[in-house]
C-alpha cells in the first residue's frame, strides 16, 4: 500500500480500529458508537496514506485533522492508539474519572489539535489553521471531518465562505453524510438538498465518493490535491454503524450503550469480518 510512513500506520485499518473503538465503549460504558463508526474508513485513509505526521504528535510541521464532529472521537482515538501515540492504558480507561481521554474531542491529548463537540465550531478553527498555514508560508494542510447534521449550524457556512475568499486550497473538509442526526433523519430535521452542489457554489473544489470504499476515497484526495486555488470537500456518503449489522441504519445507536450481549455480539461480528479477511487474503 502506497504512502504508508510507519509500522504503526500499516495497524490502520478499519476492522482493528472497530474493535479499539468497541473496547473503549465498553470499558467507559459510554455512547456515540455509531457516530464513530462511520468515519473509521475516513479516518484510516487520511492518518495512513494522506497526512503528514511528521516524527509524532508534536512534530510542528505536521498536517491538523480537526474532528468538528467531535462526538465521534472514539475513531481519532482508535487511529492515534494505532500509531502509537495512545497507550492500552488510555484505551482501557477510556471516559473514566481523571483519565484524559474525554467523550469529546479535546485538545489536550497527544495528537488532537482542537477541542470540538459543539457542533459547527470546530470547522471555523480548522479554517484558521488553514489560513494561519497559508500566512506563514508552511506547507501545512488541514482536514476537517464534519457531519453532514452539523452542517444545520450557520457558522458552518460562514467558515466556507470564508474559506472560499481566502481561496486556501490547503483545506479538505470532508462530509460525513450518514443521512443522519441525534435526533432524526437530516432530511426530517432540516434538509440539506445537494450538498456537492451547494459546496460547489460556495467556491469549493468537490468530489463526492463511498465513504467507505477506501480506495476511492484515496483516489479522491489526490484528485483535489493535485488542484491548487481553491478549497477542497469530499461528500462522503457512509453509514451510521457501519460494520455491525445490529447497529448499521439504526439512529438509536447515536444514544445506546453496550450491554454484556450487545458487547459479546459486536465482537463475534468484528471477529468473523476478520476471519473472512484473512481467509480469502492470497
């Protein structure tokens, strides 16, 4: 696999990474599992094969991943555990009392350069390490995971245009679009209509792509990487639990913690995934 930079970056694939974020859920009893599920391939690709990560987490010179979303943290924690920049220790207690690994995103763990789950905040932070990158003359990029509910919040669309104006082609936001939000279907709460289009309109150079088809969202990064002038989007279209199939579609997984059956069942699901890899492997 190409661009891959270390031993630790080859760990990341989504399979493993489901099962770190299934081990933290459980170990902190906590929710928003599906949330993270649904951008594991996004996350794999962008820490694997995309992003400059430089000598470690405070490497100056490497590219920021702002998770606006940042209820789904469990995924940017699975990946930095993956890299080696989280211990076992941080994953077994993940969410417990004096512990540093929080249910949002915060900026004081190794690796995380925003503290974000206020939803439509994060992406005008990331916008200014975009610009900041630009005025100082580095060649720092920044991606930007939001959700595709997120993009309710009208700062979102300031952040863009804003974006746009500075014309800072060192900035990829990338959509989770699952359809969904805490408390319904996007298109129930406040519909979004065609997103691509509306990228498009705002300045952006767009590409839309399977969320978790890895090599296209591959290809669909160096696409836009090749493009200079003007800030990137990708719409990926995911699915909110992807990976289990009693969690795959169902929005009550935004809220449902792990009971001992539900805990046993993802693993048995995620084990035999695993197995059917490894059989067909040549």
């Amino acid at each position: 696999m190409p661009h891959i930079q270390s031993r630790e970056q080859a760990k990341l694939e989504a399979r493993a990474l489901r099962r770190t974020v299934i081990r933290m859920a459980n170990a902190g009893s906590t929710v928003h599992i599906a949330c993270a599920f649904s951008i594991i391939e996004l996350l794999a690709v962008l820490y694997r094969e995309e992003m400059h990560l430089g000598n470690g987490p405070q490497a100056p010179d490497r590219d920021y991943l702002v998770l606006s979303k940042g209820h789904g943290v469990m995924a940017q924690y699975a990946c930095l555990y993956a890299l080696g920049w989280l211990s076992d220790d941080d994953i077994d207690r993940y969410f417990a009392d004096g512990t540093r690994l929080k249910g949002l995103s915060d900026a004081h763990v190794p690796g995380l350069e925003v503290t974000s789950g206020s939803l439509g905040h994060g992406l005008s932070v990331g916008v200014g390490l975009a610009l900041a990158a630009k005025q100082l003359g580095t060649t720092q990029r920044c991606y930007a995971v939001v959700g595709d509910g997120e993009m309710n919040e009208g700062p979102m669309w300031e952040a863009m245009l804003f974006a746009a104006h500075h014309r800072l082609d060192n900035l990829v936001i990338l959509v989770d679009a699952n359809g969904f939000q805490a408390m319904g279907t996007t298109d129930e709460v406040l519909s979004l209509g065609d997103l691509a289009a509306k990228f498009t309109a705002f300045g952006f150079d767009t590409r839309s792509t399977d969320g978790h088809d890895e090599a296209a969202i591959a290809a669909a990064l160096q696409e836009l990487r090749a493009q200079d002038g003007r800030p990137k989007a990708i719409i990926a279209r995911t699915v909110k639990g992807k990976g289990l199939s009693f969690m795959e579609h169902d929005n009550r997984w935004h809220y449902t913690r792990l009971n001992p059956e539900t805990f046993a069942l993802a693993n048995t699901e995620l084990a035999a995934e695993q197995q059917i890899a490894e059989d067909i492997q040549p």
